[in-house]
C-alpha cells in the first residue's frame, strides 16, 4: 500500500484490507492494536542512550508518554518498532529534518486512542496473520512507504518506482522473522509465482506473452462501480478501463501489465 498514490501498485483486495484494518476493525484487529500500542517497556542504554533519548524527544521524533511527566519512559511494541528504524536510518546519514518527515508519515492517519501508527500496525498484523514479509521503503526526502515484494517489483518493472531509496524488512526490524515463511531474495519473481499474486490480488484473469527477453503479464479485474476501478486505475502508471453492460448493468473491467525480465 502506498501513502504516495502512483509509487507501488496495489490491489483493490489489499487496499480494503488496510482501510478495513484502519477505520473499521474487527475485534481481532483491535486486539491487536492494543497490544502493540500498550505501553509497558523500559528502554535499556544498549537499545538508546538517555542523551539520544533526550535530543530526540525535544526534536518531537519520539513523544513522552508520562502524563505528569516524572518516572519511567515507558514505551509500546510500536514505539520500539519506531525507535529501531530512527536509529537505522541515523546510521545511513539521514538528516533530523527528514526524520521529521519520516515520523509524520508513519503517523498518517494517526488515532491517539487506539493506534499511533496505524499503517505500521497493518503490517505487523499482515505479517503475523499471513506470514508474507513487508518492506519499509525511505526515499532521500524522508518520505515512507510500505510495500510487499511483489508490489515493489512489478512496480520497479513498470517504471512506477524510480527514485532511490533504503529499504528496511518489517519482519526483521520487528523481530518477526519467525513469523515468515519466505522471505524473498530473488531479483525478480517466476511469471508463474506472479501470476499466482495476481490472482490472489483479484485479477479475474491473468494471460502470459512472451516477448524479447521479457515475459508480460496481462491481467483483466472486474469492479461493480466506476469509482473502485478509477481508484485502482490512479495507482498505476498504465492501465486501460473499459465498461461492459451485463443484463442492463454497468461493470468496469481493468486491465493493467506486468513485465518481468527472462
């Protein structure tokens, strides 16, 4: 799912997944969210020093949780998720400025009684409940975005996906690396593994050509109203819509491509 609409393609079943997740949880969903926004840890010096600490709490890249601001610092499966991934993009050089950006778009579409980051506990859950792995992607501006691999690849090969950028393992940061069944470390998928996705994704149909060292995927998906399909349609960077009148009704069937070097 992207943040950025045109970065990474994204399904319609993954885009109401995340919508559902966020402003229509199940209970299991809200579960799980109170977990990992249940603060109960202390920070150890080998995880963040207190000057760390300190300098980043008054730069507003970490919010002290105290309410009457004496005792124990203490911090969610969340915020330590957050802290890991400050720390490593302060390794790489990262600029404060750009770290500000990076906290306010984790924090899109924050519920400050129930979810701080709520994309990121999307994909926690997703990792947890379906064990696929997740990438965070950090582009030089300090601007994030979540994708699968697959996401992330057909959007590489279809040219969505240019700019450079740091890419950080959900799983491993989070230390669910256990909780995945594969993690990828091909370059690019099987038209047949990608085909699969597809069709996983919601594609109707998926149809396989081969061409000069490249196979392209074809896949046809149907929405039951216009608004869906354009929605879809404004993530990628080529796709053609058309409607199709069935028993006096208005369907709309989207056909995007995939490309994948032999």
């Amino acid at each position: 799912m992207s943040m950025i609409p045109g970065r990474l393609l994204c399904s319609e079943q993954h885009l109401m997944e995340l919508v559902s997740f966020t402003y229509k949880p199940t209970a299991a969903d809200l579960q799980f969210k109170g977990e990992v926004n249940n603060p109960k840890h202390r920070l150890t010096k080998e995880q963040l020093s207190p000057r760390v600490l300190n300098h980043w709490l008054s730069q507003g890249l970490i919010e002290d949780g105290r309410t009457s601001g004496t005792g124990w610092h203490l911090f969610s499966d969340s915020d330590l998720i957050w802290i890991r991934i400050l720390t490593k993009l302060r390794r790489f050089g990262m600029s404060l400025d750009k770290l500000v950006v990076s906290k306010n778009m984790i924090e899109f579409q924050r519920d400050p009684k129930s979810s701080t980051r709520p994309f990121l506990d999307f994909y926690l859950y997703y990792i947890t409940t379906k064990g696929r792995p997740v990438s965070i992607l950090v582009f030089e501006t300090g601007e994030i975005e979540f994708g699968t691999p697959s996401q992330i690849e057909f959007s590489i090969q279809s040219g969505d996906l240019s700019e450079d950028y740091i890419s950080i393992d959900l799983a491993r940061i989070a230390g669910l690396a256990h909780k995945v069944s594969w993690l990828s470390s091909a370059k690019t998928p099987s038209t047949k593994s990608a085909a699969a996705e597809l069709l996983k994704d919601g594609a109707s149909s998926v149809t396989i050509e081969s061409k000069s060292g490249k196979y392209v995927l074809s896949s046809k998906k149907r929405f039951d109203n216009r608004t869906a399909a354009l929605a879809e349609k404004s993530l990628m960077k080529f796709g053609e819509m058309r409607e199709i009148l069935t028993n006096g009704k208005s369907k709309f069937e989207l056909t995007k491509s995939t490309i994948i070097r032999k």
